[in-house]
C-alpha cells in the first residue's frame, strides 16, 4: 500500500534507472488483499470511487504521496528524457555482500565510473545522450520502510564537475578527484551528468 511519497519514489526511481520514460496511474482502483471471500479486504484507490467513499470522490494518501512525486520529476524530466539507457549497475553495501535480489541484476561495467561506495543497497543505472553525455541516476535500493539513507561515493574519470538533479532540483556540484558522496534518503534517487 502506497502511503509515503518514499514508497512510490523507491518503485519510480528504480524504474527510471531502468531505462523507463513513462509512468501510467490508476486512479480509480481498488485492490484486493485476499482471494478468500470470508476475509475479502481492499487497498485504497488514489481516489476513492463515491460509492465507496459516501458520495464523493476523495483523495487518499497515496493521491498526495503521486502528486508530490510528479512534481519533483516534472523538475527534471525533460532533462533526463534525453537520455538512452545502457545498463544498471548494482552496488552491494561497503563490506558486504549483494543481496539476493541484488545479486539478480546484470553486473554492468561503465567505463566513466571509476569506483562506488555505498552504506546500502544501490542501483545506478547508466545512461547517454545523443551529444555523447553521460548520465547516472543513483538510487536507494533500500525498501522504503526500513527508512535507512544511503551515502554514495561515486568517482568518474575525467570529470571535475557534473550537474545534479536533488528532490528535482538542479545543483552544479564539484568534484574533488572525480569524486562525490551523495546522501539519498529512503524513496529517493539522484540524476548526475558528469562534466569537465
């Protein structure tokens, strides 16, 4: 059940460092928790139909949770729509092993990206635009409601600046020896273009 923007931001900036360029909702729509008739619960709509909500429609946490992720992406995506994906790194904590969902994801090597250090369960995915710039969308792989942050260290070759789109927001960021640590909450991710 979606209730945070945390929950659904985990599930789209995990899809976008995937490569995905389009999201879809429905709004109306109910879920059922059980196939057992006897004990036939449902999960919230965005908005819940009126005859399931006392004669209007109303807008549910996960409503809030959608608008508040639409804006922050709104903020950058026509930066990022330029962008092909290439392929999704997966970074396991520093000192342990990946995960069993982790170790499912194709071990992509990118030549840019010279190390990554995290303090939790990471995913980048690799992208490149027409112009030859790369891009890297960092994500907490974390689930949401263990509300851990995640420190990246992220070093690249040959860059000593890149641009980086936090909560949506554009930030020029200085590299210091190719190097960044991007902190990302629970729910988040981060889109960074290298530059010299």
């Amino acid at each position: 059940t979606i209730v945070s923007k945390a929950d659904i931001g985990f599930q789209i900036y995990s899809a976008l460092a995937y490569g995905v360029k389009e999201f879809g909702y429905f709004t109306y729509w109910l879920h059922w928790g059980t196939t057992d008739p006897k004990a036939e619960t449902f999960y919230d709509a965005m908005v819940m139909p009126p005859e399931n909500s006392g004669g209007a429609g109303v807008k549910t946490d996960c409503y809030y949770a959608v608008q508040a992720m639409n804006q922050e992406l709104e903020k950058f995506d026509h930066v990022m729509l330029n962008f092909n994906w290439q392929g999704t790194m997966a970074v396991a904590p520093k000192g342990k092993t990946k995960s069993a969902v982790l170790s499912k994801i194709a071990d992509y090597k990118n030549e840019r990206v010279k190390n990554v250090i995290a303090s939790e369960e990471t995913i980048i995915g690799c992208l490149k635009d027409s112009k030859g710039f790369d891009g890297y969308m960092i994500v907490n792989a974390t689930e949401p409601s263990e509300n851990k942050s995640d420190e990246v260290t992220v070093s690249f070759h040959k860059a000593t600046k890149a641009l980086a789109y936090i909560n949506g927001e554009e930030q020029t960021i200085t590299l210091k020896d190719g190097s960044y640590t991007f902190k990302i909450g629970a729910g988040e991710g981060v889109f960074v273009i290298p530059i010299v």
